[in-house]
C-alpha cells in the first residue's frame, strides 16, 4: 500500500518500483506470491483524479485521518487549540477527527469510490483510521459501499457492533 498519492503518475511510479523489486525476491528465493498493490487516498486531490489512479492501483484505502486534517486544512498538532472553540459555538457539531465529516470528507470518499470502481470494477476500497471504530461513520461507509472498515484495536468492539446494525 503506497501511502499520500496525489497524481496517477505518482503511484505508477511506485507500482513499477514495488513490481520490480518483488520480481527480483521472488527469483532469488525460487518462488512467488500473488499479491495487490493499491494506495492510500489522504489527498483531495487524489479523491477527485481516483478514476486514473485506479488504472494502477487494486485496492483503495482512505486515510480518513489525513483526508480530513487536508481537507479542512487542519493541523493536527494545533486543533486542541481552536476545536473546543468551535464546537463550543456551533461552528462545527462534531470533531471531525472522531466523527466523519459526511458532506464534505465523505463527499470525497464518495466520489473516489464511485470513479475508481468506474474505471476498474473489481477495486476493493475501504478506510483506515479512527472514524472506522465510530458508529454513525461506520453506516456511512456501508451506504457509500466499501468493502471494508478498520480501526485502532481498542475500537474495534465498537466497529463490529455498528457493523452487525449496519447489516441487520
């Protein structure tokens, strides 16, 4: 999994490094594997070209952690600062690094979803980070349609659970 793409031609390159090395391990070790190589989505940008990174990439995992600091433009060193505040006054109603920002960070991983599985059908996308152990984040990953949640191990109680509502 190759971590911050921001153009198609970024992970291509990565993909081609990734592809090259592994042919090599595997003829000196006399064996192979199969294997996916895919990237993170952390980048707007990356959401929105999705389609033509998908032609390189098997599988798509949002950072939603990184989609969200970039999104806002937040710095995740110095929100303590400000977040209390804003959420005090109503300016956010939740922190968006505990509970996913829908109409703007899930716009984003809406539209990626939808243009890379345009462009490569069998992509498998799903998220990493806090928001997959968060119950009304959960739901919304089922309705946009990934494939797949995962969280820090303490949240993971939680995840399964609104997974299990999710489905039921």
């Amino acid at each position: 999994m190759v971590p911050l793409i921001g153009t198609p031609q970024e992970l291509s390159h990565q993909v081609s490094l990734i592809r090259g090395v592994a042919k090599k391990v595997f003829s000196e070790m006399g064996t192979s594997l199969s294997y996916k190589v895919g990237t993170m989505i952390e980048i707007p940008r990356a959401a929105l070209v999705a389609d033509e990174i998908a032609k390189e990439a098997e599988f798509f995992s949002f950072g939603t952690n990184d989609l969200t600091q970039m999104t806002f433009g937040y710095s995740r060193d110095d929100v303590g600062k400000f977040l209390p505040i804003y959420l005090s006054k109503g300016i956010l109603q939740n922190d968006p690094f505990e509970v996913l920002d829908q109409k703007g960070v899930g716009q984003l991983i809406k539209i990626a979803t939808e243009r890379g599985r345009a462009a490569r059908p069998s992509l498998k996308v799903g998220i990493c980070g806090e928001h997959g152990g968060e119950p009304s984040s959960v739901a919304f990953f089922a309705e946009a349609g990934l494939d797949y949640v995962s969280c820090s191990p303490f949240r993971v109680p939680i995840a399964r659970l609104a997974a299990a509502q999710v489905a039921a």
